[in-house]
C-alpha cells in the first residue's frame, strides 16, 4: 500500500500522485500498458484475456490514459478509468489518521 498523510494527498496534484503510484506499481497502470498487455495474451492464444482488457479500454467513456488494475487478478477484475484521486485513495495508507 502507498504511504502518505491526508494533508500530502490534499495538496498533491493528480497527475503526480499516479505518476508516483503508476511507478511504485500500487494497481495502476497505463493504457499503453494495458494495451501491451492485450497483445501478448493475443500472442499467447489467450483471446478471452486479450478481449476483456480490450473492451475495458474500448467502453472507457473518460479521456483518461490511466486505469486501475490487478494483473494477477485477470478476468476476475476489470480495469477501470481513474479520473480523480478519489479514484485510488482506497490504496494509500494515511499514517496520519487514527484507526
């Protein structure tokens, strides 16, 4: 889990929080990613894998290039656009708070 106080993630700025997330592999991913992704289980004869993050990408009805998604989940999760960061504050452990 991603670790910051409650008053860092109300002053960070969106794009620098996924971009620290996105590096620090906290279930977000890229589009590009995820598209990569699709082409190697299209390379392994995994269609149904390929066609389930395709359609995630394709049904996306933000402009948003980053999603949420557990790899080792597969089919079992489907990505999902991240528009704010409410989006991803389920993943990040405020030390600041109280129990």
């Amino acid at each position: 889990m991603f670790t910051m106080t409650r008053a860092e993630f109300e002053e960070i700025e969106f794009d620098e929080l996924i971009e620290l997330m996105y590096e620090n592999s906290y279930d977000v991913t890229s589009e590009e990613t995820l598209k990569s992704f699709a082409m190697d289980k299209l390379q392994d004869d995994d269609f149904g894998m390929a066609l389930h993050i395709i359609n995630a990408i394709y049904e996306n009805p933000y402009d948003t290039e980053w999603y949420r998604y557990d790899y080792s989940m597969g089919t079992l999760q489907t990505p999902s656009p991240i528009t704010d960061k409410e989006d991803v504050e389920d993943l990040i452990d405020f030390g600041d708070e109280d129990d």
